[in-house]
C-alpha cells in the first residue's frame, strides 16, 4: 500500500511545477512604476514561423527554455507582461537567464494561430497574453491547459507575474 501510494506522490511531483526555481522578488509593487509609454511589443509584419524556429534553436544551443508569448498590440495585459519583463530589472535579469522569449503576434485571434496548434492548441485561445512554454530540445509544450492563465495580467500584481513565469523552471 505504501508503495503505490509513494509511485503516486512522485508522479504528481514530476508533473507539476512544485519543484519550480524561486521567483525573484521584484522591487516594482505596481504597474504605476512602469515607464510611460508602455510599448507596443509585437512585430505585426514578423515572420512568427522564421522567429519561433529562430528562438528554438537558440534556446536548445544555449540550454534554455523557449517562452512563446502571444498576444496583440490592442491588449493592455500582453502590453503590461511585456513591458514588466522589461523593466523590472530582477524579472528582466531572471528571464533573461533561464528563458529565450520570443513573442509572436495573434492579431485579434486570426493570425499566426499555426504556432499554438503546433503545440496541440487547435481551439480559440482563451485569451491573451498567453505564454507557451516549450522545452527547445523535445518540442514539447511544458504548461498545457494553463497557458492563458495570465491573460487577466492587469488584475495580478508583477510579482504574481514574475512568480508564473518562474514556475516552469526545474
């Protein structure tokens, strides 16, 4: 009986992010300390299938992880993910040593929608941002069914951002 229920608890510790590497504290409280203007991030005209392909082999090459963040210039919350992930230098410093990010514009839903189902992703997102997180060297997705789970990234503080994007480092 012990055993099984051992086999059990390990399997459900290797499966979720509860090994995950500490987030980093964030000095930023708020939004308000953002740097007007919050930039528009997304390549509109960008090749996404050249990026991501681009990004993958530069995340496999520097044994990173691949972060896939789609999301549109009209949406104030996949402006504020990225703008954080720029500007709150811990985050910043953070993603920049255990991720390569590459982000990829969805329009309004109706573009590029060849990269999330890729990844097994065929229905509508379930809104925006949403971050894919892939390990380069299997191709596989590592937060299926979560990764819209910020899409409400205004209604989070930063550090509850810096913390989700922790998670999917082992």
């Amino acid at each position: 009986m012990i055993r099984p229920l051992l086999a059990a608890l390990l399997a459900a510790s290797l499966a979720s992010p509860v090994l995950a590497a500490p987030a980093p504290k964030l000095a930023m409280s708020g939004y308000a300390e953002l740097k007007p203007p919050i930039p528009y991030p997304y390549d509109e005209q960008a090749n996404a299938d050249r990026d991501v392909a681009r990004a993958k082999a530069r995340a496999k090459t520097l044994h990173k992880l691949l972060m896939i963040d789609l999301g549109g210039n009209w949406c104030a919350d996949c402006r504020l993910l990225t703008a954080t992930m720029e500007q709150a230098p811990e985050l910043r410093a953070f993603v920049e040593k255990h991720y390569v990010v590459v982000l990829v514009d969805v329009g309004r839903f109706d573009k590029n929608l060849q990269i999330p189902a890729h990844y097994g992703i065929t229905t509508r997102l379930e809104g925006v941002p949403a971050l894919l997180i892939v390990d380069p060297r299997t191709d596989k997705l590592l937060n299926p069914g979560v990764v819209s789970d910020i899409q409400d990234a205004r209604n989070m503080t930063p550090q509850a951002l810096a913390d989700y994007i922790a998670k999917w480092i082992h």
